[in-house]
C-alpha cells in the first residue's frame, strides 16, 4: 500500500514557489515502479541493513512496499496538477529480477514510459544485450548492493557490480548507464573517481549518469571530484534526491546546464523532511512523531515545527534557489527539466 497526503503548506509551496518556476512539461529520469510480493533477490543481510537505514525506517511509513504505475500517475497528477510529467522507469533493489523487469516493460509499453533494466552482475554479455533489445529498455539500472557476496559493503568498487563485459555491451550501442556509487567517502572516494574516469575514457559511448550528482549531499562530499570526471562528452549528472545548493551549483559550474537531468527517486521523495549540514554531515530533519522514533537513526533530526513539506518538493526549492543565484535563463532550466532527458531518450531510441 502507498499513499500521498499533501497538506495545505505543501499547496502553498507549490503555488507560490513551484508553478510559475516549473515549465509545463518535463521528465522526471529517476522513478522506482514496482509491486508488492516480489520474491527477494541478492544479498538478505544487505536488504536487512538497507531496511534499518533512514531510507527503510522513514520509508516503510511512506510507500511501504510498492509504488505501482497507477499509485504513480495519481502522485505526479497530485503533486503537479498543471503540469504534465513523464517519469523515467526502472525497479528497486532486493526485488525478484525476472517479476521487476517483467512489470517495467508491461508498464512502459502500456504508458510509452522510457524505461531501464535493472542488471545482476553474474549476467553474460549475451543474456544482458538480449534483455535489453528483446524489451525495449534504454540501459541498465545496477545496484551496487548486487555484487559478489564475499566483498563487504565499504569495500564494494562499481566494477563489482557494473563488470566490464556489461559495459562492453553499453559502448557497443550507446546505452544508458544509470550509476548509483558506493563507498562511504562516494563522490570524493579515490577509487570511485579513477573508475568513474575509467568509464569515461575506456566507454565513450556509454551514456553515463551519475545520479544524486555522485551522492554529494553536502558541499564537503564534493572534494575535487569535478577535477577528475565529468567531461566525458556522455557524462551526465541527475540531482535526485540531492537538496543541497551547493553540489548542484558545482556541477552547473562544472559542466554546464546541459549535463544535470532532474530526477526525484519516487516514491522515496514523498518523505516529508528537509536537509541541513552539521560539521559536513548531511542530517534529514523530520517532524518528531511522523515516522516514529528516529532517535539514534543515522543522518537525522527531529523537529517540532509545523511546516515541513515533502523531499520532492524541497529538492525543486533548491534547484530554483540555485538557479535565481547564477541567473538560469528559462531555457536552461528547460534544459535540465527537460530538453537533456530528451536528448538522451532520442539518441538511444
């Protein structure tokens, strides 16, 4: 079961903030579409971790265990009435792969939604080229949590679950590699950078997105990474789920309007909090009784204030401050909003 609940300040913040800001078309290129009562797949004590994480614990609360295509449209028709958005579709971790897959094609054909597949790494080049031409996806969706079992989490590299033969077959015909990174240290890791400079030199046709703008959710996570990645002519960054101003401002100023995509990681967006950083940590702050008891969980803070409004909602709020800063024209707000999805949609279709 899933639901929305808007409030009357989530309307207001709309109304006075989002709107007129927002064009009436764009793409959202980061959504999670998928059923309750797949079968679990992977590593179960990376699920059961991922599950008591601020994600699992905020989140079980929000979209429990599904966000069907229909809860889907009633949420984007909900939170944007006058707008019309298209979301980029791929499933979610620690979910049956044949069962995920399977329901993203029946609702990408159904909708005309693009679509990604999301990968095991044991899978052979032939198996994932097949997959991928046979249901008419656009690229890959991996998890960095689907890798060899014997690799602990904070030693996890991409080339552990994003293996060189897949990316063969990405270069081969230019497909999508939608790229979520690990380690603790994530956009400023050493390792993270040289492989990510390895895609980039050694896969030029791969179309390369760094999601979460490489999970630099604070301005300290952003180090000297856009020193060592990101001028790839393929390589592209989304801002889902990433609020701070700062690490959307440096990757604008890095590379230019032309290469961050908007997305928002629906259903997990719906969550109602806003971000801080505290001594270069990122801190979600959520209304105290929302979720239960956050005490002690990771990477959050309780408040008593009345207005908090929904993650989606603060993320646009942080592109649009950004954007009156360094003077965004209108086009270039199209262009990350949607002309850059589109691009790439149509060079891979």
């Amino acid at each position: 079961m899933y639901f929305l609940n808007l409030e009357d300040y989530d309307r207001e913040v709309y109304e006075k903030e989002l709107k007129d800001f927002l064009p009436d078309e764009f793409i959202d290129f980061h959504v999670h579409v998928f059923k309750s009562g797949y079968a679990p797949f992977g590593n179960q004590k990376v699920r059961a971790s991922t599950q008591k994480s601020w994600v699992g614990l905020i989140g079980k609360d929000v979209y429990l265990d599904e966000m069907t295509a229909e809860q889907l449209n009633d949420t984007l028709t909900r939170l944007f009435p006058d707008k019309k958005v298209t979301p980029m579709i791929f499933g979610c971790t620690g979910k049956n792969l044949d069962e995920t897959n399977g329901y993203i094609k029946e609702v990408g054909d159904k909708y005309n939604y693009p679509m990604l597949y999301r990968t095991d790494y044991a899978m052979t080049s032939e198996e994932l080229e097949d997959a991928i031409i046979k249901g008419g996806y656009l690229g890959i969706k991996p998890y960095l949590q689907n890798r060899p079992l014997y690799i602990p989490a904070a030693e996890t590299r991409i080339f552990d679950y994003v293996p060189h033969h897949h990316l063969e077959v990405l270069n081969k015909h230019g497909w999508i590699l939608m790229l979520h990174i690990p380690r603790a240290k994530r956009f400023r890791d050493e390792v993270n950078l040289a492989q990510l400079r390895e895609i980039e030199e050694r896969y030029p046709n791969v179309k390369l997105i760094i999601a979460h703008i490489g999970r630099a959710y604070a301005k300290e996570d952003i180090g000297n990474a856009f020193e060592v990645v990101g001028q790839g002519e393929n390589t592209y960054f989304d801002f889902t789920a990433n609020l701070c101003d700062d690490a959307i401002k440096a990757c604008i100023e890095a590379v230019g309007t032309k290469k961050l995509i908007y997305g928002t990681d629906l259903p997990y967006s719906v969550m109602r909090l806003y971000r801080i950083v505290d001594n270069g940590v990122y801190y979600n702050v959520v209304r105290r009784g929302d979720y239960g008891d956050m005490t002690n969980v990771a990477n959050v803070r309780e408040t008593d204030e009345k207005n908090v409004t929904l993650m989606i909602y603060e993320q646009i709020r942080a592109f649009r401050r950004v954007a009156l800063d360094m003077k965004l024209s209108d086009s270039a707000i199209e262009d990350v909003m949607r002309n850059n999805a589109q691009r790439l949609i149509n060079d891979v279709k």
